[in-house]
C-alpha cells in the first residue's frame, strides 16, 4: 500500500483544485458566463453580498489556485445551476435543470 508522503499528499491537493477549476471553468461556459475574475466576482458579490469575495480570490478558483469554502461553493452551485457535490468533487455529472455537464 503507498504511503502519503508530504509529496503526495501535496500533488493529490494541487490535482484537487485543478479538476474543481475545471468544472468551475466548464460550468461558467455552460451558464455563459465570461471566464473573468471581475465578472465571477461581481456575480457572486451580487448573490451574496453579506460576505464578499474579491476578484483576487474569483481569480484562483477559476485558476485552481485555492477551492472556495462550502459556504460559497453553495451559492456559486446555484447560481450557475450545478450541484455542490459536482462543482466541488465532481460526484454528479448533471446540473440542477437536468443538463449533462463534463469535464
């Protein structure tokens, strides 16, 4: 059995935020939305604006930078009409209205 080792363990979390910057970029193209910080930022800001995001954090989730906490991913889900679980593990290949998404 492999042994998580801090290499491992590092590459598994930088393969994580790359595949949810991927269905986040795919969902975006679905939703026909600009793959733009300002515009997910702006978007998102309007959705929630109790807690907002700046377009520096817009910017490394479509960029696989970081993953937004479930809080957020709960409102990028609806608004762009896909599953958290999806947006976020990619468990469900269907978005909320019943539309194949892949990635």
């Amino acid at each position: 059995m492999p042994r998580n080792t801090p290499k491992t363990i590092a590459r598994t979390a930088e393969q994580e935020r790359t595949a949810f910057a991927q269905r986040l970029n795919a969902a975006l193209a679905a939703a026909d939305v600009p793959t733009s910080a300002t515009v997910v930022q702006r978007e998102f800001n309007t959705r929630h604006p109790q807690q907002p995001v700046t377009s520096h954090a817009a910017r490394k989730w479509i960029t696989g930078e970081s993953i937004p906490s479930q809080q957020r991913l709960q409102i990028l889900s609806a608004w762009l009409k896909v599953t958290p679980n999806w947006l976020r593990f990619g468990d469900n290949t269907k978005d909320i209205g019943g539309n194949a998404l892949s990635v």
